[in-house]
C-alpha cells in the first residue's frame, strides 16, 4: 500500500479502495485504517467516484493527449468573446435556420 505519510494511505491507494481495485489483503488494511481515520473516511464519503485519482488504461491516455493537443492546436480558433464582440454569430442556430429557408424555398416554389 502507497503512503504519503506514515499514517495515510496515498490519494492513488484511496481511489482503488473506492473503485474496487485494491487486493484483499490490502483491502482488509485499508478498512482498519479507515475505521480509525475520520480526514480519509471524509475524503472517500465527499469525493464523487469520477473525481478519483484512478489509473487510466493506454487507450484512454492517448484519447486524453490527442484531445489536449487538438484543443491546444485550435486555441487561436476559439476566440469565442472576439468573435461576439465583432458581431459574429457564433452558434449554430443561424446556419440550420438559413438552411432550412433555402429548402423549404427550394421545396414550394413551383415547376
């Protein structure tokens, strides 16, 4: 079991704790420990499962980068206050509307 001090287990050990994961040797530790520890029985009873420090798979961490690195590559294409400010309609709503008067033009006029 990881520690980050002598007397708590580490953020890491916690998370497995929480989801499962731990062996049960370790397991049957860490319950000891948090029948006495009220800081980590808060820390598990207030931090939602998707807010724990959990191991991600490979695939899942190349999702994360390829994802961080888009955004970081677009940034300059998100300028999203620059673009109201200078009067551009930024949503999606004007395009489908002015799609949507072209084919129903398209669609009623005769011949």
């Amino acid at each position: 079991m990881e520690t980050r001090q002598a007397a708590h287990p580490a953020p890491r050990t916690l998370a497995a704790f929480a989801l499962n994961r731990l062996p049960a040797e370790a397991r049957e530790r860490l319950q000891a420990h948090l029948r006495s520890c009220a800081s980590c029985s808060d820390f598990l009873a207030r931090t939602p499962q998707h807010e724990l420090p959990a191991r991600r798979n490979a695939e899942a961490r190349e999702r994360h980068h390829v994802t961080v690195q888009y955004f970081g590559n677009h940034r300059h294409r998100m300028d999203y206050p620059r673009y109201i400010a200078a009067g551009w309609q930024i949503g999606s709503g004007p395009v489908e509307a002015a799609c949507r008067t072209v084919v129903t033009e398209r669609l009623k006029c005769s011949g």
